[in-house]
C-alpha cells in the first residue's frame, strides 16, 4: 500500500516544477524593478480620501442627463466618431496597400533568385522604414499636431488615424503576405507577371480572410481611439465628452459614457457579423 501510495504520489507530481518555478521567479525579479520604476502604487486606491473622492465623482453622474435635445448632440457627436474612424482607416488602407507591396520581399524579383539592384533595395528599406516610423507615433500625438495645423475639429482625427494606422496595416500586412505559400507567386514572377499581378492572383486568394480580418479588427480599434482623441480637440464624442466634464456636468458625461460603451458594442457585432460572412 505504502508502495502504490509512492508511485501515485510520483504520478501527480509535476516533472517540470523547477523549471515553472524558476522561470517565474526570473518572471517576478524582470518585473520588480519595472514596478518600481514606474511607482506602481494600487494601494493608493484604498485609501480613505482615494476613496472618498472616488464616491463624489461617480456620484455626480447621476442621474445621467436625458434631454431630448442633449440626446440629438450626442447621437450626432457619435456619428462623427464613426465617421473619424471609417474615414481615416480607409485613408490609412489606401496608403498602406501599396507600401505592402514595395516593401514585400515575397513579391519582389529578388524571390525568385534574381539579383536586385541597390536603388530598389534602398527603396524597399526606405519603405520599412516609413511604416516603423508611422506606427511608433501613437495616434494621440498625431493629433495634437494636426489640432494646431488644422484647428479643432474632426479632420485632425482623421488624420492622425490615417497615418497611425497605415504604419499598423503595412506592417501586418506585409507579415502576413511574407508568411502565405510563395510557391505561386514565384512561379507567376519567373513567368514574367508583375508585383501588381503576382499579388492579385497568388497571395492573395491565401491571405484575403486574414487580412480582411485584420482591418475590420483595426476598424473596431479606430472606433475606440477617435473618441480618446476628441479629448485633445480631434472633435466627435471625446471632444463633447471633454466639455462636460470641464463645466462638472456628471449627468452628461454618465450619458455620454453609456453611448460610448453601446458604440463599442455595436463595433463589435459589426466586426463579428463580417467575420462570420468571411469564414
């Protein structure tokens, strides 16, 4: 008995603890100095006077404000939200397609074992570089910029999720193009065919789900940060949002938090219902 009891015992034991457990605490000594760097307090939340001002703040939204004629501003400050997001993802989708494909390495001649000369290989890197530099400027900053080139408003929105999200569309796109089969779009290129044509019919009738996948997935994203940047005047319900709150009118900004929570869920229906019709 005491013999099974052993061996049942050595069965449930875990064979790789040490290493679980020594890569957590590797995990956990990574990680200390990062929270202290970044005087990662969330103590500070219990306390009394945290508290206290928490329960003031939540307690002036209510009731939330539900006047027929603040109800029509904030329907249309949540049209012009989608409207900033539709508006500049496709800008960005128009720009960052044909940088996909000069920056492709599986698209280009050099693919098929053909020597590339140094002025199109400058060209493609020089393309790399553009999409690393647009997708490492987060879209706020871009907004703030266009807010004092512009002026208030929601072209300043548009603009800056246009670049923003051409330098994320690229770069996914370009991954995804470099990790299909190359197989038919060698054999159309060493056939003569062009980058334009080796794209059209032989990567993309493999990548086409996941790429459309993608985009609607940064649609329901540009949805959410259009209204992070209507609070730096990038217009739309961020930047009604940011009124409110300056004039201490709970109600308006519990409504407007309410429109922005169903905006985010129809977002989301929207994307799953087309990813539905995709697979």
């Amino acid at each position: 008995m005491l013999l099974n009891g052993a061996r049942t015992q050595a069965g449930l034991r875990d064979p790789a603890w040490r290493t679980r457990l020594t890569l957590s605490l590797l995990g956990l000594a990574l990680l200390w100095p990062m929270l202290v760097a970044s005087e990662f307090r969330p103590w500070v939340l219990l306390d009394a006077q945290s508290v206290s001002a928490s329960l003031r703040f939540l307690a002036s939204f209510m009731p939330p404000e539900l006047g027929a004629e603040f109800l029509l501003l904030v329907a249309q400050a949540a049209w012009t939200t989608v409207a900033i997001a539709t508006a500049g993802l496709t800008l960005g989708w128009l720009v960052a397609v044909p940088l996909t494909l000069l920056g492709t390495e599986r698209l280009s001649q050099s693919a098929i074992g053909r020597p590339m000369r140094r002025l199109p290989a400058f060209g493609r890197q020089l393309v790399r570089w553009l999409l690393i530099f647009l997708r490492s400027v987060p879209e706020l900053v871009w907004a703030l910029l266009f807010v004092r080139v512009v002026g208030l408003g929601p072209t300043a929105g548009v603009l800056a999720i246009a670049l923003t999200y051409c330098g994320m569309l690229g770069k996914v796109y370009s991954e995804v193009l470099e990790s299909v089969d190359p197989t038919p779009s060698q054999a159309m290129l060493r056939n003569g065919a062009s980058r334009t044509g080796a794209f059209l019919y032989g990567s993309l009738p493999q990548a086409a789900p996941e790429l459309v996948s993608y985009t609607i997935f940064r649609w329901e994203c540009a949805v959410r940060s259009s209204v992070i940047m209507g609070f730096v005047g990038g217009g739309g319900l961020g930047q009604q949002m940011d009124m409110s709150m300056k004039m201490l009118a709970g109600g308006e900004v519990a409504t407007m938090l309410i429109v922005f929570m169903l905006l985010v869920a129809l977002a989301d229906r929207a994307s799953r219902m087309l990813r539905g019709m995709l697979a």
